[in-house]
C-alpha cells in the first residue's frame, strides 16, 4: 500500500476579502469538539476571519468525574 507523504495541510496565506489579496495568516483554536478541535484562520493585518479547519488527528479529551 502507497503511504502519502503527508499527512494534513497547514495555510499558511489565504485570499482576504477585505484586504483584497492573498495575506499570512493566523490559526486560532476556536472550539474543542468530540470530532476534532475548530480552529479559525484570521487575516494577519486586519484579523477579520477568512477560514476555518477542524483537526480530526486532534487527541480525544478524557473528563474524570470525581464522586
């Protein structure tokens, strides 16, 4: 079996409509879900949102509940 010689991407510049042009970005968590944790790519000049990725290699969170 062929192994792909990677395993996920990470952007690292996207198109930003309000700056009109391809721009660095940043990733921010946004939420821990079961399937995988959400984060959010925001425009590195002006921080307006311009992608989400949900992360589904992500480590499962165990919650131990005291009695």
């Amino acid at each position: 079996m062929r192994q792909s010689s990677y395993e996920e991407f990470e952007a690292t510049s996207l198109y930003c409509p309000r700056c009109k042009a391809a721009v660095p970005v940043r990733k921010r968590l946004l939420l821990v879900l079961p399937e995988g944790d959400e984060y959010e790519y925001l425009c590195a000049y002006c921080s307006s949102s311009v992608g989400i990725k949900v992360d589904k290699n992500a480590p499962q969170i165990e919650l131990v509940l005291k009695p």
